[in-house]
C-alpha cells in the first residue's frame, strides 16, 4: 500500500522541489497544517513560514515561503510561493 504523495514545491523563478513524500508540515492562513496521503482536498493562502518535508527514506528538508497558495489534492500537494528558498547546507 503506497504510502507518499507527490509535492511540487514552485516559486514565480523556478521549481524548487519536487518528488515524493511520506508528510508535511506548512503554515496556512488558518493556522498549521499536517498533510498525510488521502487528505481532504484543500485550497488556502500560506503565510510567510518554513515548510517541512518529510521523505520516504526518513530524510527531513525545509524549505522557507514567503507565501503563496497550498493545494491538497488526494495523492498530490502543490505550492505556489511568492517566493521560496531552499537553505544551504553545512
């Protein structure tokens, strides 16, 4: 039984993500949401916040929006940041 969900992460430059993922964790205009494979369909406005991913291997990644929209479909999430970052590592 599948068990991730496609994410496109997308700002108005470039894609920044894209692939699969087990959960994640956003700040919409409503407050804080956890997404998980079959949740409800949804359209909202983020807020300026980190986005957090988790991957199928157990690999964590955050990303930063400056805001934007957040679509839920069953098996897929789509951000449309303003403008999003991915932080640099070590």
């Amino acid at each position: 039984m599948a068990t991730t969900l496609q994410c496109d992460i997308v700002s108005a430059e470039e894609e920044i993500f894209s692939g699969q993922i087990e959960f994640e964790s956003i700040t919409a205009s409503l407050g804080e949401l956890g997404i998980y494979l079959g949740h409800t369909p949804l359209l909202t406005e983020l807020k300026p916040s980190p986005v957090e991913l988790r991957k199928p291997n157990g690999e964590h990644e955050i990303f930063y929006v400056s805001g934007g929209f957040f679509e839920v479909q069953p098996t897929k999430v789509i951000i449309l940041a303003d403008t999003a970052i991915r932080p640099r590592s070590g």
